[in-house]
C-alpha cells in the first residue's frame, strides 16, 4: 500500500517506465582503446615538458629520441651485439636467482608452515627480515661472493625467497576447518593432509607469493650489478647514466621492464595452469 | 504429554546394538566446564536417531566422541564390538558444508577416503562403484565434472557418495543439509531417507530443526545445556517411507509440539 503512495508521490503514474542504471560513458570505452588513450596522454604531456623546454634535454631526452634509441638497443640485441650479451648474464642472474628462492623459500615455508615450532619460533624471525630493505645487503654479497654473476644470483634469490616462504606459510594454512575435519575422518596421515589438502589449498598463495618474487629477483639482479659491477645489462645502464645518455638509460630499462614482465606473466600462466579451478571460478564470474 | 508420558517403554527401531555408548562424558578446561555429561545411547541395526538442542547443549561434542575425533573424558564407546579410539572406516561422516575439493573432479572427490586409506590403485578398483553411488544419487554424467560446476544441492550428494564410499556401518551426519534452501534441503532429505532405508543404515543426525528430525527419524534425541545431557528420548512412530506431506498430519504436529515443549523450557536460558 504504502509503495503505491510512495509512487504517486514520485510523480508515477502507472504508466510503462524503463530504467537503466547510470554508468558512466568511460566505463563504456573498450580496454584496449582506453589503454592507448592513457598512453597517448602520458607521451603527449612528455613531449610537450621537453620541446617547450621546460626541462633540460639532459635530464629528460624527447619522446622520439628515447624511441630511437630504443630501435638503436634493439638492433644491437638482435644482431647478437655486446648488449644481448649483457642481458644473457641478467638473465641467467635472474633464472638462477629465481631457481634458488623458490626452493629455497618453498622448502623453508613448508617447514614453517607445517610445524608449530617454525610458526611459533622462525616465522617473526622472517617477517622481521622481510620488513628490511634487503637491497641493504647488496654490500655484503659482494664483499662475500665478489664481482661475478655468484653475488647478484646470490641477492636476487635473497629478496625473493621471502616472498615465498611467507606464502607458503601462509597457504598451507589456508584449508579450511570443515577441510581438515574431513582429512580427519578419513584417517589421513600428515602427509597425506600436506600433499592431498593443504598444499593444493595454497597454491594460490604460494602463486602470489611467487609473483611478488619474480619482481624482487629482477631488482635484486640489477641492484647486485649497479653495486658489484660485472658485465650485465645493469651496468649498462649504470654506464649509460654515468655519460648522462639518458636516452640510452631510458630504452635500456624498457628492455629490462619487458623482461620482467615476461617472467611475471610465465608465473601468471603456470598459476593459471596449475590452479585452473580458480581461473574456472573468476571466469564464472565475469561472463555476465 | 504429561511428564509420565516420558517413562514409556521406547519402542524406536529394534535392530541389533550398532553403536554403544555408556557414561560418556566430557570436560574442558581441568574438568571446570561439562561440555557432556553421563550419556549411555545404543542405536541399533538401521534406525536413523536425530539429536535436537539448543546450542551448547553437547551435540557437537557428542559427535566429535562417537567419530573418534576427540576422547571422551570419560566413559566408553563402541561400534560393532570395537572401541572406538580414532576415526575409522565404519564412520561416514558428512558436514553442513559439501567441502569438495576443487582440483578433484567429482568422481575423484568420492573416490577420495579410498585413495587416503588404501591408495590410488584401489581407488582406481573402486571406480565402478563410484559411479554406481554417483548415479544413485541423479549425478550420472557428472563424474568428470569439477566441483565448480556443481549446484549445492549436486555438492551434497556428491559428498553423500564420498561417505558411502567406505561402505560405513553408520553414518553421522552434522547437520548436512543445513546451507541448502528449503526446497532443496526437503529434496535432499527424501533422498537421504531412501539411501538410508535401501541400504539399513544406522544413522545419526545432529540438526537444528525439529521437522526435519521427525520426518527423518525413528528416535529423536532432545538434549539440554549445563551440562549437555541427553534429557529425552522421543520414538518417532510415523510410518515409513516417510513422505513430506506428513508434515501436515495430526500425529506430525503433536510430534513437533512435544518435541518443542521440551527444549523451550531451557533454550532461551
């Protein structure tokens, strides 16, 4: 009853009225032109800030020449130049690195997470070094492993491992009570609940940890370089500033951002792989 | 309905003892908080026992003791001449949540207790029956399908199958159709009914819900808090298979009232 005066007091008259939920007209640009659209904006106001010249060249090179140079790096690391050479050694810097802190972080957050005593005793130990800047160490690895490729693998897998262990950790408690409660019933030994529930329960965990990871063994990488020298794709950058040829520093760290990238979206596609039934659930919810 | 009512020789289901327990007890807390106290239950050879009360009234707890999932403090159970020490395979056991895993298709989520106490091969051997239970159960063509796919209702009975996989002498079920909506709890009850009644399993519901307690059982449990007891035992002599429209008869509602009247006088304590 109280609807129908409610309506009248609206001005409804009973007629046939069709509403549509206000959205606005941005949201209802397709993503891949939004995307161009911000980058069109972000290279648009670069060019602008350099040929008015309200920054110096020096500190900040034009659109085009950035993007010569970066055609200039490219050319050198498909010809098989001195540059890919450099990012060989990165590269396997980082393949190792990353090789090591997943064993390393897997093992010991499996080792945490599963026993009380590592949970009770070793967990604040490692959240409090993981609150650390842990570029800080770069010093010491050199000073430990001198100017190879070892003190570089040796910071990238440090910064990693961290990651791993805590989502590990944190996915192995991930199951559920009714979960365990079940596991119980059925008589399941511990390993049987570690492999059979709680590791496959985490591995989303596990994953985001392993992601986070894949980003700090690129910067522990670098880092490693910019300190311990070597003949990597970091000093090339480090080289390059040295000479304020910004340009070159620009393109240089676009070709390592691409590299990153490329290591970030191979975990991204072994988690879609590996946990496939999320992938199910998030697909579920989006198709509508 | 009066209090002499209670002494009446119990009828109930007239099987032979499945499960007994005698003077079960439990405390927490250095024996400061009764949690169960002096329980002696025997079910017999296919009835199905409900247990009603408010909460706190030691149902759970009592369940916990009867899987073997936690010790009494005191007291002792058996199943079919056995101790119980710890969980075993003549438990099945089903919770209010489904809990398929869901990197398991359904068939492998059934076959599961089977792969956790013998290994894969014999669940790869019990395959067959799998099927059989799945199809039992209206989930036929489903058995390579991941649990993501599945409705509540179809989780439930997929988990069903996963309980009656090891073949279990009884069956304990904590209030496992409670996160469904009523049209499919009702659906599901029916269903249970029918597993129970073809197979004579011996079963014990903990539920929340005196309906479904009368409609479901042939002895109903009223328990009480402070400390959790077991205050009454209520025969259910409806006629079996029991159908949802007997909810409607006179003998349904004076079951229900009887029932009701002894919980209220203590659940809003």
């Amino acid at each position: 009853m109280s609807d129908v005066r409610a309506n009248e007091a609206a001005g409804y008259d009973g007629g046939d009225t069709v509403w549509t939920e206000k959205t606005s007209w941005l949201d209802s640009v397709p993503r891949s032109v939004s995307m161009l659209f911000v980058a069109a904006v972000f290279i648009g106001v670069w060019e602008l800030v350099t040929s008015l010249g309200l920054v110096s060249p020096i500190i900040l090179p034009t659109p085009m020449e950035t993007f010569r140079d970066i055609l200039f790096v490219g050319e050198n690391l498909i010809s098989g130049g001195y540059m890919l050479q450099a990012l060989w050694i990165t590269l396997l810097e980082v393949v190792y690195g990353f090789a090591l802190a997943i064993a390393i972080g897997f093992s010991l957050g499996v080792l945490v997470g599963e026993t009380s005593f590592g949970e009770k005793a070793v967990m604040p130990y490692l959240v409090a070094i993981d609150t650390m800047p842990k570029v800080a160490f770069a010093p010491l690895f050199v000073a430990w492993l001198g100017f190879d490729i070892e003190s570089k693998v040796a910071l990238a897998a440090f910064i990693a491992t961290f990651p791993i262990i805590v989502g590990t950790a944190a996915g192995l408690h991930a199951a559920d009570h009714n979960a365990r409660m079940l596991f119980k019933t059925m008589g399941a030994s511990r390993w049987q609940t570690l492999v059979k529930l709680k590791l496959p329960t985490g591995l989303p965990q596990i994953f985001t940890g392993l992601k986070i990871g894949s980003v700090g063994v690129m910067a522990g990488a670098i880092t490693g370089e910019f300190l311990g020298g070597g003949k990597g794709f970091g000093e090339l950058i480090r080289v390059a500033a040295s000479q304020l040829n910004t340009p070159r520093v620009f393109s240089l760290i676009i070709y390592l951002s691409v590299v990153g990238l490329a290591l970030f979206m191979l975990v991204a596609w072994a988690q879609r792989r590996v946990v496939f039934w999320r992938k199910e659930q998030v697909g579920a919810a989006t198709e509508h | 309905m009066s209090a002499a009512a209670a002494v009446t020789p119990l009828r109930g289901p007239q099987g032979e003892p499945v499960y007994e327990l005698s003077r079960v007890g439990k405390t927490y807390a250095r024996g400061h908080v009764t949690a169960l106290e002096d329980v002696s239950l025997t079910l017999r050879k296919g009835g199905f026992y409900a247990v009603i009360g408010s909460s706190g009234c030691g149902k759970s707890t009592l369940l916990k003791i009867m899987a073997g999932l936690t010790p009494p403090s005191k007291g002792r159970v058996t199943l079919q001449g056995r101790p119980v020490l710890g969980p075993r395979r003549d438990i099945g056991m089903m919770f209010q949540q489904a809990t398929l895993f869901p990197w398991r298709t359904t068939i492998q989520n059934v076959l599961l207790p089977i792969e956790i106490r013998d290994g894969p091969a014999a669940a790869r051997k019990a395959e067959p029956r799998a099927r059989e239970l799945l199809e039992t159960v209206g989930l036929k063509g489903f058995e390579s399908v991941y649990p993501g796919q599945l409705s509540g209702g179809m989780a439930q009975r997929a988990s069903i199958c996963r309980m009656l996989i090891t073949e279990p002498a009884v069956l304990l079920l904590d209030e496992p159709f409670s996160a469904l909506d009523e049209l499919a709890r009702d659906f599901m009850n029916m269903e249970l009914q029918r597993i129970c009644m073809a197979r004579e399993a011996t079963a014990f519901l903990v539920t929340h819900s005196i309906a479904e307690a009368v409609i479901l059982s042939d002895m109903v449990l009223v328990m009480k808090p402070r400390p959790g007891r077991v205050a009454e035992l209520v025969p259910i002599d409806l006629p079996r298979p029991r159908t949802l429209d007997m909810v409607t008869t006179p003998q349904f509602g004076a079951l229900v009232e009887r029932i009701r009247g002894r919980l209220d006088k203590e659940a809003f304590l």
